[in-house]
C-alpha cells in the first residue's frame, strides 16, 4: 500500500505542477459528480483510484468493484467533494481508471480463451517505465498471472545471457551457489536441441520462445519422459488468434507481452451534477 500512496502522490504533482490554476478561485461548497463508462470491458484501477480520494480528501463510491464486467453507459462511482479537488484530481482519476481497465480487459481477452485449460497465462516484463506494478496489478485483475517483476526474484538466461556463457552445466552450478535457495532458473530456448542442452544443465523451467507449436510437443513429449519436474513455458508469437493453439501443446504455461503493450485504454468520463 506503501507504494501505491507515493505512486498517487507522484502522479497528482505531475498533473498539477506548481499549482492547478482553477485550485484558488474555485467556487466553495461540496459537489457531487459520477464517473460513467463510454466502452465495455473489464473494470481495474479501484485500488488505486481509492487510496487518490483518500489522499485527496473525496468521498467515492464505487458501485462497481475491481474484476467486474463493465458495459457504456454503466455508472461506476459516485464522487463528493469540493471542487477545486474534484476538477484537479479529475484526469489522474480517469487516468488511472481507464488505463489499468484497458489492460485488464485484454488480460480477460486472453485468459477466456484457455479458461477450460491447465495452462498458466502470464504476462511480461514489457511494462512502460516506473509503472511496472501499476500495470502488472491491472493485468492480474484481468486474469493473467505475473511472470518476473523484476530481474531480482527469477534467474531467466535469454539468448543474449546465452552468449556470454561457455559452459552452461557449470554456469547453472555456479548460480545455485550465489542466488537464493528457493529461486528458479529458466532457460529460454528456440530450438529442440538447446532445449536438451538446458534440461541437461539443471533448468528448472524451460521457455520455448518463437518455436512452432509441433516443435513444443515435441520438447512436451521429451520433458514428460526424461524430466518431468521441469516446468515448460511458451513464448513468442503468442496473440488472441494462437494463444489456444499453444497453450493445447501440453505446456504449463504461456506468456505475451501483449496482455500489457497491446492494451488499448477503456474510455471513461467525469460528470459533475
């Protein structure tokens, strides 16, 4: 909660600089306004939408909640306070709204189409800068499940890592030695025969990026009979059109940057009574 209060705080100094020009002269008494939906979607942003009114002295009332499904024409708060407040918060609230709701509702897009699978959706570390559990936080609203949220807390060799190391069976015995007992290596692999490499070398999971969905049951059908322990992930080109093609291959999870970068904005409005 800690940093969702300075999250808060950071974004209304952006927006009102040295001071909202409206702020001094703003007629007095309180005023009660609605925020309305205009799109249909997954609603997200209530946590944080929530600790803003707190931090800035506004009665709200949402009347939907984080999760729900949201139509146009839907009132989602009800807003009461004074107006130099309400106008001055007005586009950091609707900020905060529309863009966690739009990310939500693309994580929704995603996880609907595996729901009756047992495969893991997960997201990226493709998050806009200093807004990583803004948006990380919208896209598990939505259903999505965070992969890394940051480079201190999973071991992941890329195939840029790869090419820095010689040895890759010694490389994996050196890291368990440095990185914390309980934290996992994931290699990732784009063909059949780094994947053995990988599994040789003592990968906990293995990501197979940009491989076919036939070149993966071929990697399913090679873990399941020499390590099954070893937990398979797939990457690249995954999209809403081939997302179930890849998450039927037998892995254990999928991941797309798009749930985050593809998201388009739900479109909200503030309107005082």
């Amino acid at each position: 909660m800690i940093h969702i209060k300075r999250f808060v705080k950071q974004a209304i100094t952006e927006d009102n600089g040295r001071g909202d020009l409206f702020y001094d002269i703003a007629p007095d008494g309180n005023f009660t306004a609605k925020i309305i939906s205009k799109s249909d979607g997954i609603l997200a942003g209530v946590m944080y939408a929530e600790v803003l009114a707190r931090t800035e002295k506004i009665k709200v009332e949402f009347l939907k909640k984080d999760g729900d499904t949201i139509k146009a024409g839907d009132i989602l708060a009800k807003l009461e306070g004074r107006a130099s407040k309400l106008l001055s918060t007005e586009r950091t609230f609707l900020n905060m709204l529309q863009h966690a709701s739009g990310i939500a509702t693309m994580a929704n897009k995603f996880s609907s189409l595996i729901e009756d699978l047992n495969v893991v959706l997960l997201d990226t570390r493709k998050t806009r800068p200093h807004l990583r559990d803004f948006e990380k936080y919208a896209s598990r609203i939505g259903g999505a499940i965070n992969h890394r949220l940051g480079l201190d807390d999973c071991l992941m060799l890329k195939d840029t890592h790869l090419r820095t190391i010689e040895n890759l069976k010694e490389f994996v015995k050196r890291a368990r030695k440095r990185i914390s007992w309980v934290t996992k290596i994931e290699i990732e692999c784009e063909t059949f025969d780094q994947v053995k490499v990988a599994m040789d070398a003592g990968a906990d999971i293995i990501m197979c990026d940009n491989m076919t969905p036939t070149q993966i049951k071929e990697v399913v059908e090679f873990r399941n009979k020499n390590y099954p322990y070893i937990m398979l992930e797939a990457s690249g080109n995954i999209s809403l059109k081939t997302i179930r093609e890849y998450a039927s291959t037998g892995v254990d999870a999928v991941s797309s940057g798009s749930i985050i970068h593809q998201a388009t904005w739900l479109d909200f409005s503030m309107r005082v009574d």
